[in-house]
C-alpha cells in the first residue's frame, strides 16, 4: 500500500501546494467517526506524501550532488591527463634538452669535421678543376683516335719519312734495292758510288671498320709514293706518283672465320699471330724492298680464314700470278732490212704480253704481263701454342706457255746466191711448207710448279730478343723472294722450264729499351742450274737464223741497177737457258766503254751472269726519340752487305759483285 500510495503520491506534482479541504456539511456521528478515520489516513497520507516528496527532493540534491562530483572527477580526470600530458611533456623537454646537449656537442664535432671536410673538397675541388682542365687541354690538342661517321670508325694510318742511301757501287736505284742488279765489275756502275735523298717511302693509310650482325667489317688501304709516271724525274720537282701498297676488304665472323678480298701481303708472308691481315712480321729494314731472303708478295688475293680459338688457323688462298723469265739465247729468226732501222724477229714460244694502254696495264713495262691460265693456290696452317709461332704453307702455280713448231726454221737454199751446200732447218714444223715461219701446229704447253715453305719465331730472355727463321723452296717460285729470282726460262723447243730456286732468312731483333730496336738479318737466295745446249750433242741446243736483207737499188745515170739480195746464216745447237755452263761471262770483268754518246748510257761488256746465288747481311737500328698521344717520332740507321754471285759459264769464269749500303732515315708517324 505504501507503494502504491508512494507511486500515487509521486504522480502529484513536485511544486503542487497544498489544497485545503472544502466544506462539508455536517453528517451524522458515525460519519463523523468515519470522516476522522479518513482524515487521519488522509493525514498519514499526506504526511507519507511530504516525506516522499521531501525524499525526492533529497535524491533530486543527491542526482544533482552526485553529477557535480561526476563532473569534478571528469575535471579531475582531464586536470590528472592535462598533468600527466604536462609531466610527459615536461620529461620529454627534459630527455631532449639532455639529448640536445648531447647533439649541440656533436653538432660542434660534427661542424668542425665539416669545415675540415670542406677545407679538403676545396683542395680536391681545386685538383678536379685542374685535371679536367688539363684533360680538356689534352682532348683538344689530341683528338679522337678514331673519327665516327655514320656508324664507322675511321683511322687514318701512315707516315712521313726523309731518307737517304749510299751505295759504293751505283745501282741507278732510289730507296729500294734491285738486289738481282747489283753491277759486275765488268759494268761501268760499278766503279762509281752513288748518293740518293727521297721522300717517297712517306705513306698514308686508311682503316675502316664497323660491326654488321655477328661481323666485323673492315677495309684497309695504303699508299707510297715509289710509282714512277713516264715523266718522273729528279730535275727539278721529283714528281713521283702515288703507288697502291694494299686495297682490300675483310668480313671477320665471330666463330672463326674470315673472308678477305682485295690487293694485300701474300699468303706466304709470315704472320705475328694466326693468320690475320695487319699483323705480317716485315723485317725492320729501311729499305722498301726489305732484305734478301725474305718472303712477299702484295698481289690480289681472296683469302679464307678459319681461327681455332687463337691457338691454330688454317687458311687457303687465290692470288693473282705472274711469271718471271730468265737465262737467254733462245731460238729466234732475225731478219734485217739494209738501210734501214727494222729489225723482225720471230721465236717459237711467248707467255706474256706487253701492257695494253687501254686495259690500263703499263704498256713500258719490257717485261710484259703473264697470259694467266689459272690463279696461284696457297695454304698455310698457323700455330700460336703460348710460346712462339710457327708456320707452313704451300704455293701451287700453273704457267702455260703457246708453242711454235714452225716459227724457228729457215732455209739457205732459196737466198740469192745459195752456198754450194744449202742447209735447211725444220725443227719440228710438220707443215707443208716446213722452212717457211709460219704458226702451223702451234699448242699450248702447260706446267705446273709450286713449292713449300716454313716459319718459326720465338722470344727469347723475357722477349728482349725475338729470333726468327723462315724459307721457301720450289719450282718457279722465284718472284716470292725478295731479290726476284726468275721462274722459268725457255727450253730449245720453246717449252717452259721452271727453275728450282730456294730462299731463307733469319732474324735477331733486340728489344734492350722500348725506345730502343736492334735488328740482324741474314738472308740468301739460291737459283738451280736450267741451260740446255752442248755443241758435242747436235741438236741439244737452240737455234738462231739471221736473214739479212738488201732492197734493190735502181739503175742510175752513172751505175747500173743493183737486185735485191736474201742472205741467211745459221748458228744451230747454241747454248742457251739459265746458267749455262757454257755461258759467255767473258765481259763480267772487264770494264767497257760507254754504249752512248748521250751521257747516260753505262757500258757494260758480255756477261751472261745468270746468278746462282745472292746473299745479304744487315745490321740496324731505331731510336724512337718520342712515342704518346701525338704521334711518334723516331730515325734509324741501316748497314747491308749484298753479294750476288752468278754461274760459272765458259773458261771456269765465274762472277762476283759486291756492294755496301748505308740507309738513314727520319720519320713522323701519325697516333
């Protein structure tokens, strides 16, 4: 009930006053016992509501009282944070005014160590500015060492040269050497020295190259100036022309092989590493035609290289031939027109021409041009095993000949007055009309020769020595050595015959400085007996037939008429062909007279002096007086010792020539 009369009496407003009682009108006493009752409940009542409302009132001050105290806990709460914020805070300001103690003393360290860092830049600062500036010095003053153009690199190669050469006995000669020249004694140049002063060994050069796929592609060129036009003189402006040393190309793959093409070294010539253009070992001579013995050639060529990994290469190669002629007397027809200049010769054989003007041969070349009938074929295996290089190589040439059976015959039997016995020769003409030259049954004659040679070279006493040794010998391969010995000569019946020759050179370069070269070489040259003909063996030898002619003359008022006359004379079973014993060397050793009136016309008396062998020995230096970025300048001083000693022919006469040559040289070469 107190419940219900406390909910009930909390439904009554809080603020409500008090209501009194209206009046009641009076009521019998057991209402008025009744109404007391009430009124004391009502009362109690009323006194529960005060209470209630007094209670409420009470937890309306506690709810009040307690969300103060719940808002001075927050305050108190917010304070503790704002005071424990203010306490990290005040820690944290404490640990990093310690650290910052701690940092300003390593800032000062580290300030210090910064200006000394900085002192040390600027120095090094200063030496950088000074390096590029002297490296900028440099690149202006030395340039690339290739130029680039549209993806090639271009070198350019070469040198100028001033040198000089005296010769005890005069050879006619500049710079190069005719060795196979040297004067006899019996030849009048023998007895005079000769001085020459040339520019015409400078050289200029050009490489090329660029990478194409999986090749290397190159091209080389190079030039002298040892062409000699039909103008070139010594009088006044020493006009010599331009003459091709090398002119190929080359396309080097990267497993080995390489293919080249062009004029460049023979494949015979030696090698410093593989096989590989560029690197042929050429002997330090001054003089352009080397040294006798050695082994070149710079004729076309197509070349096939296959590369072993830098230890062995093989290679075979197609090169432009050419063939030399030597000995004499071989079988001709001469005839001879009285009165005037023409002289007509006939022979029974020819392999080569003169120089077409329109095919741009040189058409003043005596010797002519070979009518090839098949390249020479050559074959080389290179082997490099770490220490030193060794070569062998072969040569195959074919030399083809046109033979006349009937261009050597003749008869007396028809001449104007015919001796009581006429003589007549045929030789093996099988025509009708066998005395008269004609070119009836002529054929080609071929011969093949070749020959083989070897290289060996090694460095010796921690490569300050370099020690060489190479040959070749074979059947007409004389125009491989230096010194031109002569391929074939001519037999009686106008076939070929190759002469066997045979060639050597060893080498000692000294290395005592790297500005500092000495060389020694010593070379030979030796050419095989090849004369047909021995008056005790008739018809050994050749033939010769002179016909001399005398126009007729007309009849005049004071002489009668003269006919024309034919007389033919025959000299058969001659000597002839290369080194002949029976050779004329008569004229070797005895001076003659000059064969001129000009002035320039040497004498020189019969003399066959077909040579069996040459030698030559020859000691050299350079001194490379500066080598860097510029260039390199360097002169040298050459000595040679040449003999060239000819067959013995008739009467045991043997002859002999000597000569003593002094080079100089000075040179700049392009970096």
């Amino acid at each position: 009930m107190f419940l219900v009369s406390g909910i009930a009496f909390a439904d009554t407003p809080k603020n409500a006053d008090a209501q009194p009682a209206k009046a009641q009108p009076a009521k019998p006493k057991a209402a008025k016992k009744a109404e007391k009752a009430d009124a004391a409940i009502s009362a109690q009542l009323e006194e529960r509501r005060q209470t209630l409302q007094s209670q409420q009132e009470q937890l309306q001050l506690l709810k009040e009282e307690l969300a103060k105290r719940d808002r001075q806990i927050d305050e108190a709460r917010e304070a503790a944070a704002t005071a424990n914020a203010r306490a990290a805070e005040a820690s944290t300001k404490a640990t990093e005014a310690v650290n910052t103690t701690a940092e300003v003393r390593s800032t000062a360290v580290s300030l210090n160590s910064t200006v000394n860092s900085l002192k040390a830049s600027n120095e090094a600062l200063k030496t950088t500015v000074a390096t590029e500036q002297a490296e900028a010095k440099k690149a202006e003053e030395t340039g690339p060492t290739t130029i680039k153009y549209k993806g090639l690199n271009i070198t350019p190669v070469g040198f100028l040269a001033a040198e000089t050469v005296f010769r005890t006995r005069a050879t006619g000669g500049d710079i190069p050497t005719a060795m196979s020249a040297i004067p006899y004694p019996g030849n009048a140049l023998s007895k005079v020295t000769e001085n020459s002063f040339s520019g015409r060994q400078s050289r200029i050069g050009l490489l090329v190259d660029t990478k194409v796929g999986n090749a290397k592609v190159s091209g080389y060129y190079e030039a002298d100036f040892f062409g000699a036009g039909t103008t070139s003189n010594n009088r006044q402006t020493n006009s010599y022309v331009l003459r091709q040393r090398q002119a190929w190309l080359q396309a080097a793959f990267d497993n080995g092989f390489s293919v080249t093409g062009g004029q460049m070294w023979t494949l015979a010539t030696e090698t410093r590493k593989g096989i590989q253009n560029r690197l042929e070992v050429l002997p330090m001579t001054i003089d352009v035609n080397y040294t006798v013995g050695f082994t070149y050639a710079r004729a076309y060529g197509f070349r096939v290289v296959k590369d072993f990994g830098g230890k062995l290469a093989l290679a075979v190669s197609v090169e432009g031939p050419q063939a030399t002629i030597g000995g004499r007397g071989f079988s001709s027809v001469s005839t001879t027109t009285v009165g005037t200049a023409t002289v007509a010769a006939t022979g029974n054989t020819f392999i080569n021409s003169p120089g077409a003007g329109g095919g741009l041969y040189n058409a003043f070349d005596a010797a002519g041009y070979t009518v090839n009938k098949a390249p020479d074929f050559l074959f080389k295996a290179a082997l490099d095993p770490g220490w030193g290089h060794y070569e062998v190589f072969g040569i195959v040439s074919t030399f083809r000949n046109r033979v006349y059976p009937c261009g050597v015959v003749g008869t007396n039997a028809t001449d104007t007055t015919p001796p009581a016995t006429t003589t007549s020769f045929t030789g093996n003409c099988a025509s009708a009309t066998p005395t008269v030259v004609s070119s009836f049954g002529a054929f080609n004659d071929t011969r093949t020769g070749g020959g083989g040679g070897a290289v060996i070279r090694v460095p010796l006493f921690a490569k300050k020595l370099d020690f060489g040794v190479k040959g070749l010998a074979g059947d007409g391969v004389g125009r491989f050595g230096a010194a031109q010995l002569s391929d074939l000569t001519f037999r009686p019946d106008g076939t070929a015959a190759l002469i066997r020759t045979a060639h050597g050179l060893g080498t000692l370069e000294f290395h005592p400085h790297p500005k500092l070269d000495i060389y020694f070489n010593y070379g030979a040259e030796y050419a095989w007996r090849a004369g047909y003909g021995n008056t005790a063996v008739p018809g050994s030898g050749y033939n010769l037939i002179t016909v001399t002619k005398t126009p007729a003359v007309p009849a005049t008022a004071t002489s009668p008429a003269i006919p024309a006359t034919t007389t033919t004379t025959f000299k058969l079973n001659q000597i002839g062909g290369y080194g002949s014993p029976f050779a004329n060397n008569s004229g070797c050793r005895v001076e003659a007279a000059p064969s001129g009136s000009t002035g320039s016309a040497p004498g020189s008396g019969t003399c066959a002096g077909d040579i069996r062998v040459i030698q030559e020995g020859t000691l050299g230096f350079w001194h490379k007086m500066y080598q860097g970025p510029k260039g390199g300048v360097r002169w040298g001083i050459q000595y040679s010792y040449i003999t060239r000693s000819g067959w013995s022919g008739a009467g045991g006469i043997q002859p002999k020539a000597v000569d003593n040559m002094v080079f100089t040289s000075f040179r700049y070469f392009l970096p």
